[in-house]
C-alpha cells in the first residue's frame, strides 16, 4: 500500500504544479479583484500543500500503518447507486424542480453513505430543504429552477 499511496502522491503533486504553472499564463490578481488565474493558483498551491503532506506521511508510515489504506471500497453497489441518483439529478432538476430534487438528495445520499435511519436523513432533508429555502428564496431573494409542479 505504501507504493500507491507514494505514487497517488506524486501524480497529485504533479497535477498541482502543472496548474500553478498554467495559472500563470493568465492574470492573477488580487484578493480584491482576483484574475482568471486566482483560482487555479490557488488550487495548484492547496494541491501540492495536500499531496505533499500525504506523500511525507507515507514516507513515514511504519509496516504497521501500511494495512491500513485507503482499498476499493466493498459497497461498491452503493457507490453506484449514488453515482447513478446524482447523474438523474443533473439531467431532471430543471424538470422537477431544485428544492424536489435537493429534498431527494438529501433524503437518500446520508442513506447511501452510511449507518444513518431513514428517520434521521428525512429530518435532515427536511431542515437542509428548508434551510437553502429561507437563505436563497426568502433572504437573498434569488429564484431557483422550478419544476412541473412549481416547487
């Protein structure tokens, strides 16, 4: 495990140079009037910070600490299932409406993810629903995509 994490390691920090130099081609900036370039150097720089953290890390893991990375993980049929509810989510929301399909979202993928009750995800998909309800429709008040049944 050691030699994928190291790898893994060195192609993200590989991809995070890559961006920061290719960020450089475009105006960066300022925090205040931030460039086309500002985001991607600053991904660049959070990639490498993180990829390099990881790759010291695994230069210090003991024989020990090595059965204990990250496999494939064995739900992979959750997995699928998630991947597949968040595709029909991206190509209905217009349909459907954002506050059906975010109240879905938030119904089954706690589900999905883990040990979580049907009853603790529906009170979460209640209150997250109505929390992006009252921040973007009520107080800043910006329309949201609204479906067949006007919701």
């Amino acid at each position: 495990m050691r030699k994928r994490e190291i790898t893994s390691s060195l192609f993200w920090l590989l991809i995070g140079l890559i961006l920061t130099i290719w960020s450089a081609t475009y105006p960066i900036g300022n925090l205040a009037q931030p460039g086309t370039g500002f985001l991607p150097l600053g991904l660049g720089i959070l990639m490498i910070i993180f990829s390099a953290t990881l790759l010291i890390r695994a230069f210090k893991s003991t024989s020990a600490e090595k059965g204990t990375a990250l496999t494939f993980p064995k739900r992979w049929l959750s997995l699928s299932v998630t991947v597949l509810i968040l595709l029909a989510a991206v190509f209905l929301f217009e349909n459907v409406g954002y506050m059906i399909i975010f109240f879905v979202l938030a119904l089954v993928l706690p589900v999905l993810a883990g040990d979580i009750t049907w009853r603790r995800s529906l009170i979460f998909a209640i209150f997250s629903t109505a929390g992006v309800y009252i921040i973007f429709v009520w107080l800043l008040k910006q329309p949201l995509p609204t479906g067949f049944l006007g919701w």
